[in-house]
C-alpha cells in the first residue's frame, strides 16, 4: 500500500480505532424525513489527482448533505490535514491563516463524531458537548453561523455566548441540551460563575486564533476556562493559530495529548486568486485616491483598512461626505451595531467597510471583490490577514494598498514576510487629480 493509499486509509478508519477516550453509540438521528430525500448520487464530484473529496472521509450523510448545500466539494490543505488526525480521534494544533478553511475542519470533525454517538444518558441544559473559543465577538458569531449551516439536516443544537449582547436571551439559548457552544472568554466566565454554564462533560475542546488571544491579553481568562473542563487526556483537543510562537508551542504542550502538528504557511501562495497591487502616492494624495477609487462601478464591496480608530473614525466621514455608502467597524462600535453592519455590508445594503485589523479578523464574507490597504499595517501578518478577506471560496479578489511616506518602511518588511515582491505602481490616471 502506497503512503497516500495508507493515508486514506487512515482518514476513513471505523470509529472503533478511534482514542479510547470516546465511547461507541448508536448513531444519533438526523432530522425527522431529510435523509431519506437525499442521497450522495444527489453530490458528485470526480476524483482529483492530489486533492482530497470530502466524499473520501465517509462523513454521515445529513453532515454530507449540508456540505453540499454549501458549495464544497474538495478540501482545502488545511481541512485535508485536519480531518486525516481528528476524525480518529487525535489532538491537533493548527497554523493557519484566517481563509484557509480552519472552521470547517473543525466544525465537520465535531458533527461528525456527535452524529455517530448520541450524548450521555442524562446530559443537562448548559452542559455543552464541545466548546470553541474565540478572541473576538465578531469571529465567534461567525463560527456559530457556520456551525448552525452545517448541522442543519441534524437535530444537534448550537449556540454562543458572547459580550456585549443580552444576557438574558443567551442564558435562555442555554436552557436547553448543547453539542456546540461558542464564546469568547469573558462572557463565558460570568456564565460559569454564575453556574448557568457546566464545562465538565467538554468532550471536545476548541482554542480559535490563539495568537489573537495570546496577543489581546485573554490567555489567564483561557486558562481557567480549560481548568473547567476534563483533563486533557479526557477531551479532544483542537488549537489554531496563525503563528507558532514559543508561547504558543508551550501552551499547547500543556492544554493537548500527543498532538498531530499541521503547519499551512502564512504566504500570498495561498492567495492566488488575489490581484495584489500597491500605487505610490503621497499622504496628501490618498483620500482623494480613495474616493475616486471607490467610485468606480466595479468596487462592489470592498473593506477598507486603517491603522488605528481614530483614522477609521476620520475616513468613515470622508466617504459619507462623497456619498458612498459606507460604514465602520473598531472597537468603539457597540457590539448590536457591529452585527447590524456586518449583515447589512453581507446583502449588499452597505457598500464599504472602513475596519480596523482587530475589527477585520471577525469578517467572513466570501464576496468581497476589493480590499484596501490605506495604511499598510506595522505588522507583516497582518498584511496577510487582510487580503485574505478577498478571493474566498475560489472567487478572484483585488487587494491596492496605498503606500506614501508613512509607509515606506512597512513595504520591504512585508515583502520579506511574504517572501516575494509586489507590484509598485503610480495610481491610474485622473484618480488622484
């Protein structure tokens, strides 16, 4: 048998190969009538040399059903390398950049094993079967989206808990039996404290953009959340982040069992489909370049990017004054507004995001046709992460980044990181005039 046939065989091992740690049951049910009106001759997809089908792991048909409704047919790297460790049962710490397809890997390895054994006699309301943690509002409203789209030909239940939104409402989602619970750390711990929550039956744990929670100060709220829930030898353990830190390897080595290490590099190679160009222009220069950039009719919907709040704040006015449909998104925007602006940008109401990075790591949108840098970033990565909200899901993207004065040190430190050079190039001409 050759290593990739060895693989494969791997990825589709019965359940009984599996860590001891999980109990065989019988499976659970799908909802009522949908499966039996659906079949896989209903999702064909040929066989690619080199790429994995999900149709090759052996996933449950409801679970197969909803992947098909939502438009996938191969795997991404990282999903291919995840699901090969998680479906049998093993630990995983991940580096991927935001857009690799990282959610579904885990979301598809969860409701996988939830359809195939049924929750423990006498589970109780607010006792969730998995937790997944997100640094950011924004990134863990998403998850939960994904995970509903997913598990919607299941009766699995998802729900989230996190800042900024009603208690209430949350602590009422609450009362009912959870396979997947989303948060962000300190929401989550008032709901601990007040014991409205019970993480000792987490029988899969997920750590989402370590590094973000590593960098935003949340990792002692990380550490005593884990403290909440069984032993690393009782759980499953999935960690992703973008970089592999030296504080980030520790931390996996104390919250994972014998962990299968994926590394997706942070390059523009994973960014094909992307158009990358910068235009040289002075400070002065940019706004005027922005508005007229934005005018044009092929700029659909397009998230621009500023370093810090208080120029999102000024450009946000810029673009209102011109009469672009515009709105922004940072910190200083109140969480209900955030989530209002999100949709509303997602159905086209809004034509112009102007985020912030911190804001930008919690959009998944997978239309967006121009990203612009009007500051580069102070940090490489984070270059990265902002192209990598345009050419989702195969889809061709435009990334311009403004470059002026300010900027001229950034440049090189981002072709270095991306080991590659980008295309300097004055603006075209009447843009700035």
């Amino acid at each position: 048998m050759s290593e990739s046939d060895n693989t494969q065989a791997q990825a589709q091992a019965p359940a009984q190969n599996r860590r001891p740690k999980r109990r065989r049951r019988k499976p659970r049910k799908t909802q009522s009538g949908n499966a039996s009106q659906w079949s896989l001759k209903q999702f064909p997809v040929e066989p690619v040399a080199g790429r994995w089908r999900f149709h090759d792991f052996d996933l449950p048909l409801a679970l197969m059903r909803a992947i098909h409704a939502e438009g996938f047919e191969y795997c991404t790297p990282i999903q291919a390398q995840a699901l090969m460790q998680t479906l049998l049962g093993g630990d995983v710490v991940g580096k991927a950049q935001t857009g690799t397809g990282k959610t579904a890997a885990f979301l598809i390895s969860l409701l996988a094993y939830f359809l195939e054994e049924e929750a423990p006699d006498g589970q109780k309301p607010g006792t969730p079967r998995s937790l997944i943690v997100a640094p950011t509002r924004e990134l863990a409203l998403q998850i939960e989206k994904d995970a509903k789209a997913l598990a919607r030909f299941t009766s699995l239940n998802v729900a989230s808990v996190v800042g900024g939104m009603d208690y209430q409402t949350q602590r009422t989602a609450l009362a009912k039996n959870i396979d997947i619970l989303v948060a962000t750390p300190g929401r989550l711990l008032d709901f601990q404290q007040k014991r409205d929550i019970d993480l000792s039956q987490v029988e899969v744990l997920v750590l989402d953009e370590a590094d973000r929670m590593l960098s935003m100060g949340f990792i002692p709220d990380v550490k005593r959340i884990i403290r909440y829930t069984p032993k690393c030898e009782e759980r499953q353990t999935f960690l992703f982040s973008a970089t592999f830190t030296p504080d980030i390897l520790s931390l996996s080595e104390q919250w994972t069992q014998k962990p299968s290490h994926i590394e997706i590099e942070v390059t523009t190679e994973n960014a094909a489909n992307i158009d990358q160009r910068v235009y040289l222009v002075s400070d002065a220069e940019k706004r005027k370049l922005l508005v007229n950039l934005l005018r044009q009719e092929s700029m659909e919907r397009v998230i621009v990017f500023g370093n810090r709040r208080d120029l999102v704040r000024e450009l946000d006015g810029l673009l209102r004054e011109a009469g672009i449909s515009v709105a922004m998104l940072s910190g200083d925007v109140p969480q209900n507004q955030r989530i209002s602006t999100l949709e509303k940008f997602r159905d086209g109401e809004i034509q112009v995001l102007v985020a912030t990075d911190v804001a930008g790591r919690g959009i998944h949108i997978e239309d967006v046709s121009h990203v612009v840098n009007f500051t580069l970033p102070e940090d490489p990565e984070d270059y990265v992460h902002r192209i990598g909200r345009t050419g989702r899901a195969g889809a061709k993207g435009v990334s311009i980044s403004f470059v002026g004065e300010e900027d001229a040190f950034s440049l090189p430190e981002i072709e270095t990181y991306i080991d590659g050079k980008l295309p300097c190039e004055h603006p075209p001409e009447g843009l700035i005039e």
